[in-house]
C-alpha cells in the first residue's frame, strides 16, 4: 500500500514534467524556448523515475518529491516565477508593504546563489558589513541554491508578528572566504525622493522606488527648481537601487517628459496592450539624463528604457537585470501558491525588457567611486550636446 502511493506520486511527477516539455516555448515571451518533446525525453524521465523507486537507497518521502518537483518546475522558468510553500505563501499574501528587512538587494536566477546587488545606506545588512558580489550560500541554515528570489527575499524579510524579529544567519561567500554573518531585520525602506544640486547645473532627482505620487512629487520639484537663477541645464533621474514600484506610475513619470500614443508594450501570450502617455508634457525640452545599475528592476527598468527608446533621455550606467514585467498569484489546494509571470514589457522599437537590460548610451563597469564616475560622464555628454 505504502509503495502504491509512492508510485502515485511518481506518476504525477512524470506528468507534470512530460506536460512541460510538451510546451515548444516558455510560457510568456522571451529569448530562447525550451526543447521540443521528443520520444527520448519521455523514455528519460522514465528512467530516472524507476532508478529513483528500485535503487534509491532508501523509499524516497512522497511529500518532498512532489514538493521539490514543483519548486524545480516553477522556479527554473525565470527569476520572477515562484512555488511557495503554505508557510512563505501566507507570509506572502499577508505581508504588508512596506516591509521589515535587512536593507539588502539580491538578485537570483535558478540553480545558482543569490547575489547581493546593491546594500542600503544605514541598514543592517551595512553594518554587517555586507558587500555588492557576496553571494549568499544559506539562509538560517537553509540553502539557498534551488529557491526562487522571491523564496529569498522573503526569508530575508521580517516575519508577521508582535514580538521583535532575531537576527537572521546566513552563509556568505565572499572570493574564497566562507563567512558566518547574522543581521538584523528591522530596516524599514519608506517611499522618498532625495534632491540635490549637481555640479555645472545638473538637479538629481533619485528616488527609493518607482512609487505612486512619485510623478506628481517629481513634478512639484522640477517647477520650484526651474525658476531659481541659474536654470539648471538639465536633470539626471537616478534610478540607480530603484528596485520595484507601480508601473502606471511609471507611465505617468515617463509622460512628464514626452507624449507619445506608444510608448511601450505589455504583450502576454494572448494579447498587446499598447502603453500611451498621451497627457501633454510638463517639461518637454528639458535636457535629461537617467543613471542606472545593476539595481534598477521593474518600473525603473521601464521608465529608462521608454524614454532612451524615443530619444527623450540619455543613459548611463551598469546594465539592468532585466525584470519588467507582470505576475499574478494562483493559490493551490493545499494552501500553496504559484506566482508566474504573465507579461513583459517591450519598448516601441522591439526590444524587450524582460532578460534584457535597457538600453545604454554609455556602459560603464563597477567601481568604488561610481558618483563621480556617473557625474563625469554625465557632464561630458551634456558638453557635447552643447
């Protein structure tokens, strides 16, 4: 009986995996599909299966497999796709933006380690001392090698509850140093965009997220700073660590600088919804300049990208991961969730921004002195515009 219910569970397995490799592509747009099916894949997975049953050194837990066979299978179809078990899914359909962590910013594709991306001012995670290409090997003893980002992220984050938050634990690989490293989860990231005056006229506006109000908010600072003495000669929006936000935010910001019937796209696998920003512009002529890295995901990615697409903006800086697009939430019966992404965004001219970064005029390399690298350039360019 015990052996039967075994075989049940191999037997979904086998499904679930074959149905896969059916699919002569990925499930929403992208670079390159998956296999087509063939006799042979079919005969392997059944191999594998009946090794798995018959030599196995010990009977295989039914459970894990089936959970493990579900993690694999939605977590390897692109970095934003997830299975989250029933515990992450309430953490995930409960928390409440924003959310208590650690101030760090990863970035993780399946079947490798998390990699640290960016490190907030002030947060735990820099006072920890941790750095941009730490990549992070365990999580409260938990590897991190086959979870998702959002799995990630999530352990990264404070936990619901009254009580405060212990440190988390986690496994650092740093070159070839292996570090034990716990921090905090008390960071509370709140909505804000700094301003300041650069050099030779420049006004940088940079913002912590792509949040709603951020457009009408950016707008309100343009119009008290233009009429000042001097008049800037042109604004720099830095969307360097600008990770996440509100696309129709996004939308709004791009129309602050431009009007255009389409600006961009949303294509899922039944459709195209063209993006307009048909309001007329705020600051139509003002010269502008967009900063980014390694950082700068989502509605940041799309705001750059439209506007350097349509020769409203210059950009500058590292390449962007690539992460613009949509993902909806679809709850299984034993209160586990699958999260998939259902659209990516691609610019008028075709390129999409999904695996892609953004366009750039100029593409710099990291360092550890990246402002004045990004002003210099910057100046540079508005030189030769002049």
């Amino acid at each position: 009986m015990r052996f039967n219910k075994l075989n049940v569970y191999l037997l979904v397995i086998i499904l679930l995996l074959t149905a896969m490799l059916l699919l002569d592509k990925r499930f929403l747009p992208a670079k390159s599909p998956l296999p087509q099916f063939s006799p042979s894949n079919a005969d392997l997975l059944s191999t594998v299966m009946n090794y798995i049953k018959t030599d196995y050194l010990e009977e295989p837990n039914p459970a894990r497999i089936t959970e493990g066979a579900y993690r694999g299978l939605i977590n390897s179809l692109d970095p934003l796709s997830a299975y989250l078990d029933k515990d992450l899914a309430s953490r995930y359909l409960n928390r409440k933006i924003p959310v208590k962590g650690t101030g760090l910013i990863i970035f993780k594709k399946y079947g490798v380690f998390p990699m640290v991306i960016a490190v907030r001012e002030n947060s735990p995670a820099a006072q920890a001392g941790l750095k941009v290409g730490d990549n992070i090997s365990a999580i409260n003893d938990r590897n991190t090698m086959n979870l998702s980002l959002l799995e990630t992220s999530l352990l990264l984050e404070a936990e619901p509850g009254p009580n405060g938050q212990p440190p988390v634990r986690l496994r650092v690989l740093r070159g070839s140093e292996t570090l034990e490293i716990q921090v905090n989860r008390d960071f509370l990231l709140r909505d804000n965009l700094k301003f300041s005056a650069g050099p030779s006229g420049l006004v940088v506006l940079r913002p912590t997220s792509i949040y709603q109000g951020l457009a009408a908010e950016i707008s309100k600072t343009l119009k008290a700073r233009l009429k000042t003495r001097p008049v800037p000669r042109a604004a720099v929006l830095d969307l360097r660590d600008c990770w996440g936000g509100d696309y129709e935010e996004a939308r709004k910001l791009i129309n602050l600088f431009i009007k255009v019937e389409e600006a961009a796209s949303l294509e899922s696998r039944s459709q195209k919804q063209v993006i307009a920003c048909s309001d007329s512009p705020e600051f139509p002529n003002l010269k502008l300049f967009i900063w980014v890295n390694q950082a700068t995901a989502g509605p940041a990615e799309l705001v750059g990208g439209v506007l350097k697409d349509l020769n409203r903006a210059q950009t500058i800086g590292l390449e962007t991961p690539g992460l613009a697009g949509v993902q909806e939430s679809f709850p299984l019966a034993d209160g586990s969730l699958v999260v998939l992404t259902t659209a990516v965004f691609s610019l008028k001219s075709g390129t999409k921004l999904w695996d892609n970064s953004l366009p750039l005029d100029v593409k710099l390399s990291y360092s550890e002195s990246m402002d004045k690298l990004y002003q210099d350039k910057t100046l540079s360019l508005l030189s030769a515009k002049n």
